[in-house]
C-alpha cells in the first residue's frame, strides 16, 4: 500500500469523499472514495497524471468522473458541490489577487522592482502566501 498525501475529505450531505494522492514512478495519481452516512464504500475513482494538472482545485477531475459511478441521486449532489466548490475557490483566489494588488500599489517603483525580482513567477498557493508576506512588510517599512 502507498503512502497518501494530500488528504482531503469532502461532506455531501451526510456522506464523505475520501480524496488522497499517491506518487507513482512516472508521476502522480488523485484518488477519491465514496463514503454512505453509515461509513459504508459506494464508489471509487483514480485519476493518474504526469506531471501536473490544470484543475481549478485539488481533485475536481476526480470528483467528477467520480460522480459517474453513482446512483442519480448522489450524482447529482456531488456534481452540484463540484460547481459550488469551484465557484468559492475561484472567489477566494480572486480576492488575493485583489489584495495582492492593492498591496502592490502601495510599494515603491523601486520596491516593485526588488519585489519582481526576488518572486519571479509565482507557480503555487505557497509562492503566493510568501509573496503577500514580503509584499506587506515592504508596504509596511
């Protein structure tokens, strides 16, 4: 058995979606298993990867091909959830960047420019957060 990383547990109702990833020699897999009320297994679903995904968050190809596999009812709330999920957190990421921007303006030409420099291109949630960081102590001084 692989070791789970990225553990995530969605709430449908009263049933779970137990969501983990495993590191394969070529890459990565997501993994999603649904949960019933009484804890009972209903469904599963793997999803490998190379390299990286495009998803607008973590497990949303697995949780829909997922919801495939279940009866009508089920399918349809975890379809719905998938939306609603993917709406908050494009909301979420869109107030940081709002912030982020409204930080930056504050800064100086020149700590634009030392700020560019020491970021780069920010490829993830935790370049990001560091960015914000540095940006509002920068605003700060």
């Amino acid at each position: 058995m692989s070791k789970h990383y990225a553990v995530q547990n969605f709430d449908i109702g009263n049933d779970t979606i137990h969501c983990f990833t495993t590191w394969t020699r070529n890459g990565f897999c997501h993994h999603a298993e649904y949960y019933d009320e009484n804890f009972d297994f209903l469904a599963k679903h793997r999803v490998s990867y190379i390299n990286r995904t495009w998803e607008r968050f973590e497990y949303e190809v697995c949780l829909k091909e997922l919801a495939a596999k279940l009866p009508k009812a089920r399918r349809l709330a975890l379809e719905a959830f998938v939306q609603l999920h993917a709406k908050k957190v494009a909301e979420e990421c869109e107030a940081f960047v709002n912030r982020f921007a409204t930080v930056v303006k504050q800064l100086s030409p020149q700590q634009r420019d030392s700020l560019a420099k020491t970021v780069g291109h920010i490829e993830s949630e935790e370049q990001a957060n560091a960015a914000m960081i540095m940006a509002t102590t920068m605003a700060l001084a």
